[in-house]
C-alpha cells in the first residue's frame, strides 16, 4: 500500500504539534487561574454580602423588639 498526501505528513513537524500542545496546556492553565481568582473574589463578595445581610437582619430584629 503506497501513501497517498505523504507530503502533507511530513508538513506537521511532531515537534511542531507538541509546542501546540504546550501552548495550549498553558492556556487552560491560565484560564484556570483566572476562572479560580474570578471564583474567589465573587465568593469573597457572597460572604461578605449574607455577613452583612445577617447583620442587617438582626439590626431590623433588634428595633422591632425595642419598638
């Protein structure tokens, strides 16, 4: 059987498809960095926000019993 299109093979270098591959490990690393820090901050803010809503709420309780 005689290969048909070797030429086209012998274009993709393996080298070449493996610093693809590198390029793109790195990127999903950094968007996974980026996404766990964005992921962060925002369950920072949540904490923050049911914290502060807590506090609201037993401020409210507080003046309707005072009241």
């Amino acid at each position: 059987m005689k290969m048909r299109g070797h030429g086209s093979f012998q274009m993709m270098k393996p080298w070449k498809i493996d610093t693809k591959i590198k390029k793109q490990k790195s990127m999903f690393v950094f968007l996974d960095k980026s996404i766990e820090s964005a992921f962060h901050i925002c369950l920072q803010n949540i904490t923050f926000l049911t914290d502060f809503y807590i506090k609201i709420n037993s401020f409210s309780l507080h003046c309707a019993i005072i009241t």
